[in-house]
C-alpha cells in the first residue's frame, strides 16, 4: 500500500499541522498497528510518530513513511507540544482531530499550546478505496465466507448460538483472519428481533431460524456480513412474508446503488419497498455504511446522509425487519460502487434449504 503518497495528499489538504489520533487514521497513513501511536504532520513535509516504549522497536518495524521517531515516557502531550513549538514557527494552532477527550485537550490548554479540535480530513481521504485495499477487502470477505460455510453443517437443533459464534470465529481465524471485525451477532427466532444480539447458551430448536452477522479483518481490513439460516420447515407466516420483502428491498437498492446516487435515496427506495409489505416501521437502522480499516466508516446511507455514492466506496447494504411479536431477519451484502452500477463482493447465497444447505433456486 502506498502509505507515502496517502500522507502526502493528507499534506496538500491541510491548512495547518495536524494531530492524527485514531488508531485507524494513523494506521491508514503510516501502516502502524500497534493501539497506541500519534502522528503530527505539517503542511510543510515534515512528520513526527510519538510512541512510549512499548511501541518503539515495533513502531521502526512498521513505519511504512518517512517521519521522525519520538518516544515519550509518560507524557505524550509534552512531547508533542514541544515538537510543535520547534517546527511550528508559521502555524498559530495545531488542529487535532475531534476523537481527542476533553481531557487530552485541556493538557495542551496548560500547556499554552493552542489546539483546534477539528473533523479529521483522513475520513475524507479513506471513503474512497484504492485497489489494493478492495482486494484486501475481498479477501477479508472470502475468508469469512469460508469459515460460515465451514460451519452451517453444524447450524442444527441442539446446538446453542454461542457455539456458533465461537465455531465461526475459530474458522475465520484458521482460514487467516487476524481478528474478528466486531462481536459475532447469533440470534435464533425471537431473540432476532434484537439487531445487536449477543449469543446466548439458549439451544436452537427445531424450527426457528438463526440469524448471523459476523465479520472478520485480514490486513488490517474488514469484511461484515449477516444470513439468515432456517433450521427444519420454518411455519410463522410472517417470516416468510419479511424475508421475501427483504430479497425485494434488497435488489431494489442494488440496481439503484453506482457512483453520482445520493446515499439517501438508496435508503428511501428500500423502505418504500418496505412499506408496501407494511414493514417499513420495523426497520428500525439506516440501508448501510461504508467499510475498510473500520467496520463503520464513512459513507453512510441513511436518510440523513448527505453523501454521493463515488466509483471505489465499499459500503453494506442491509435491510432488516425486526417484529417483537415473531422475532427478526436481516439480509447484509458488501458492495463495490462502481461508475454504471456496482458488484457484490460476496459469494454466498440470499437463501439456505431447510436442511441449512446453500440454495440457488
């Protein structure tokens, strides 16, 4: 990845040094993994990683820029308040980013070193991914689909949603995942409904239906996906009516989704969608968001978003219903904006056999 030239349209974009804090923004422009890393850049080309000792050798390993090494001992903002007085002789502050705790910055008030909490103009620069980082992406979400395709033999009756979850992640893991992207989401039947379950000991019976979000990170990043499986005949009329609702919604907002669409109106036309089913008021989240070195990143597409959809975004598209009578479904894909339309980058079927095998009817 070209770490350098990120760091230097950074530096064209600045109208002032900047802080760089979130670990995601640091890593996107230097290649820096470790939790606990800042990056100062002035507009003037130079570059500055402070560290404490835990990340000193590690920080000489990864630096994938040019920048000037300093380690702290204890006080980080010391160390960076006297580096901006050395190199700062034309800049009246120092912008840093808005993640920044009211804490952090009332060090540097002591410290009479005038900061401008800003938005970072790095979120700006990751909307739109390069080549390299979609073909990151794309692996992130194969392996993912490997390790669910490892497991839906064992989605079964009997079996509990943390077992699941922890078989699913052990797989992610084995096929070569670094870590998990985000907390496994197992929901069976009405436990469903909740968009953010956290799996239970609760076995699956024979009849409900299983639903799983999961995701995994693979160089640093992510993949997010969610299925819903069905364990044996599923009888509750209303979950066949919403799922069928959901594959509308679904299509809908992929023929619409290619670079120069306002996010928002993805988002409309699905709960239209939705609404001629009589489900638009469950569907109770935005259509999707974008995703890279986080699993939520810029863009988002929602009714409020002001963003239009650019050649290069990866962003989910996920439609859910969520019933507190009968329980939930969701259907999540990531997808590639591309200039006349867009491409699923996942390979995985809408629909599961009652048997929980991969239907392609």
């Amino acid at each position: 990845m070209n770490f350098q030239g990120r760091l230097e349209r950074l530096r064209k974009a600045l109208g002032g040094p900047l802080l760089v804090l979130s670990p995601g923004n640091v890593f996107y422009l230097s290649g820096f993994r470790g939790s606990l890393g800042f990056l100062l850049v002035f507009p003037e080309g130079k570059t500055f990683f402070f560290c404490d000792g835990r990340y000193a050798i590690q920080s000489r390993e990864e630096l994938a820029v040019e920048a000037e090494i300093v380690e702290f001992e204890q006080d980080a903002v010391a160390s960076i308040c006297d580096v901006f007085f050395s190199f700062s002789s034309r800049a009246n502050h120092l912008f840093v980013e808005d993640v920044a705790s009211v804490g952090f910055i009332r060090r540097f008030d002591e410290r009479k070193c005038p900061v401008i909490p800003c938005p970072s103009p790095v979120n700006a620069l990751r909307v739109v991914k390069d080549e390299t980082e979609i073909q990151t992406i794309q692996r992130a979400v194969t392996i993912a689909e490997e390790a669910f395709r490892d497991v839906l033999p064992l989605i079964q009756e009997g079996i509990s949603e943390h077992e699941i979850a922890v078989e699913l992640e052990y797989r992610m893991r084995r096929r070569g995942g670094e870590a998990i992207a985000f907390p496994t989401i197992v929901a069976s039947g009405k436990r469903a409904a909740l968009p953010h379950a956290r799996p239970t000991s609760g076995k699956i019976k024979r009849g409900e239906w299983v639903l799983v979000d999961w995701g995994v990170r693979v160089d640093g990043y992510c993949a997010d996906l969610t299925r819903v499986v069905p364990v044996g005949k599923v009888r509750e009329t209303s979950f066949q009516k919403a799922f069928s609702t959901l594959l509308e919604a679904q299509a809908a907002a992929l023929e619409l989704i290619r670079e120069g669409v306002e996010a928002k109106t993805v988002d409309q036309k699905v709960r239209e969608v939705l609404q001629k089913s009589g489900f638009e008021r469950y569907f109770t989240h935005s259509l999707g968001h974008g995703v890279g070195i986080d699993v939520h990143e810029e863009p988002k597409l929602s009714t409020q978003s002001t963003a239009i959809l650019c050649r290069g975004m990866v962003v989910t598209v996920e439609p859910g219903i969520y019933s507190p009578e009968w329980g939930g479904v969701r259907l999540e894909h990531m997808v590639l904006v591309e200039e006349r339309g867009c491409r699923v980058l996942d390979t995985l079927p809408e629909t599961f056999d009652e048997k929980g095998g991969e239907n392609r009817a």
